[in-house]
C-alpha cells in the first residue's frame, strides 16, 4: 500500500471512530431494580444501532432504523403502572466503554409509549417524559445524561390501562438544525430513537382498571415536521430558555386523578362468582 493510501486510510478510520463516539443509543433499561439488555426487551437495532435519524417522514421515526417488528425481543417481566424506569444511553455497544453522546449535541431528552398491540402504528403514541433546557442547572438534557452515566429515569403513568406497552426513547440533538436535512443533506436535526417493550400490572393498586382510558396519541411519523420550532434552531442565535421541545403536551392526568395521589389506596379484591 503506498504511503498515501496508508494515510488516507487511518484518517477515514479515525473519522469513522469519531462518528461512532458521538453518537447514541438505549444500552440498557431497568425496572424494578433489574437490568435488561439488548435482545431482552429492547427492540432490535440493526448495523445503524448508534445513528442518528434524519428523515423526520421515515418509518424510522417509530422505533429506529431496525425497531420496526418485535423480532426476537421479548416483553419485560410485569412491573407496577407508576413505577420509576431507566432508559440508558450509551454510544458504544460495550457499556464498559462510557461514552454517553458527543458533548456538542446539546437537545432534549422525550419518551413516549403505545399500546404493544398496535406495533406503534397510528394514531397512537403519547408522550410521557420531556426535558430540554433546565435554567437551574444550566444545562440541555443530554449534558445531564453525560453526567448521569447515560441514565434517563422517569415515572411510568400510573393512570392507564395495564397491559403490554411499547416505551419509545428519543433524543433530540441540535448541534446542525439550523438547516433541515431534506434542503442540506449535511445538516438536519439528528434524532435518537430506540424502543422497548414492558408489561405493566395493576395488581395492588386497588384502582378500578376499568375506567382507565389510554390518552389520545400521535403517529410516527407524522408528529413532527422539521419545520417545527423545536427543530429548526439555530443554537448561536436562539435563547435555551425559549426551546421549544417538539411534539404534543403530556397530558397529566395519566400520573394520577387531578387532584388525587395516583392511586395506591388499598381496596378489596373482587369476589369470584
Ligand atoms: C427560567 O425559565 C422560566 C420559564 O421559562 C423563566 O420564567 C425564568 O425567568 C428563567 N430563569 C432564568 C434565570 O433565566
Ligand atoms: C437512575 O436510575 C439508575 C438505575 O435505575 C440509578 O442507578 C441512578 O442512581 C438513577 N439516577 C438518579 C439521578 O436518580
Ligand atoms: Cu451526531
């Protein structure tokens, strides 16, 4: 190999390397205290497992580029409505080597979940979990992933029918959203996006399961545009205080009754006829 090849070829690895670093994916999930890895209940990845989705119209805006389909992944074990969970992110397969997301893709942070049944299609997502800019800390929530070794924990809806869910995990980063992908192919908002699949119980909750109704939904895609304010910024020229994080409102009624504690009161079992 001539000398220049040589060159030629350990910068186009080293750039390769770089790519790889900054970028992102789930590496692992915990609920109830218990950790799963890939091929347990999150969703399949495919060759692209740490890349970023960049057609804001592409089936990929589900569950990434190979999430589509359960494949071999299975559901997790059964865990309480309104337990906490654990989405972690990490750039590289081996989780030994710590790399959580590349320091410049500031952006938010958003989960979302949908009935299992409906394999994500539809009308059918609702989100449960967002954070972009906090002003207290100063910083864009995947600065608090890197601090957090790649932790992103939340509250799971207490209020919702229990069954089989997907939880779809989602990072939105900004470092080259001042142009949309689909006018310059460089550039474009780079979105994250894994799923996993849970089962949630209702045992001892002492709620009626009947009169719980699944909040209305949003399709992917379909939810965002790449017009939206929360995707095309430009960072330079904007405040953080004034992000607007993409997608519908949380509707909070699925953390509890308005008013109430969520549940939780002890009721008696239904009798058997
Ligand atoms: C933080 O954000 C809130 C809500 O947008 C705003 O009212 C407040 O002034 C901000 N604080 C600082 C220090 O910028
Ligand atoms: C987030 O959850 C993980 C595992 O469930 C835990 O180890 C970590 O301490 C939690 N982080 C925070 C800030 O609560
Ligand atoms: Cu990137």
């Amino acid at each position: 190999m001539k000398l220049q090849t040589q060159i030629f070829c350990i910068v186009l690895l080293a750039a390769l390397a770089t790519l790889t670093a900054a970028h992102t994916h789930i590496r692992q999930v915990v609920l109830n205290g218990k950790q799963y890895e890939p091929a347990q209940c999150i969703r399949p990845y495919g060759k692209r497992y740490s890349y970023p989705v960049l057609n804001i119209d592409g089936p990929e805006m589900k569950c990434g580029y190979a999430g589509g389909e359960p494949g071999t992944t299975m559901t997790c074990p059964a865990t309480a409505l309104g337990s906490q969970m654990s989405l972690r992110w990490n750039s590289e397969l081996d989780i030994k080597n710590q790399n959580v997301i590349a320091e410049n893709h500031l952006g938010s942070c958003l989960v979302y979940m949908a009935p299992l049944a409906s394999n994500g299609l539809g009308d059918v997502w609702f989100k449960i979990f967002e954070e972009g800019y906090n002003n207290k800390t100063k910083e864009w929530c995947n600065q608090k992933l890197r601090r957090e070794r790649g932790y992103l924990n939340f509250t799971l809806p207490s209020n919702i029918p229990p069954g089989d869910y997907l939880v779809r995990g989602e990072i939105i980063t900004l470092q080259s959203a001042r142009e949309r992908h689909s006018v310059n192919p460089k550039l474009g908002v780079q979105l994250y996006i894994n799923c996993a699949q849970i089962r949630l119980s209702g045992e001892g909750r002492g709620e009626s399961d009947a009169k719980k109704l699944l909040p209305p939904g949003v399709a992917f895609p379909g939810a965002y545009k790449d017009t939206d304010p929360g995707m095309l910024i430009d960072l330079k020229k904007s405040n953080p205080d004034d992000y607007q994080i993409p997608g519908p409102k949380i509707d909070t009624t699925i953390f509890g009754r308005p008013g109430g504690e969520g549940g939780g009161e002890k009721c008696p079992k239904k009798k058997r006829s």
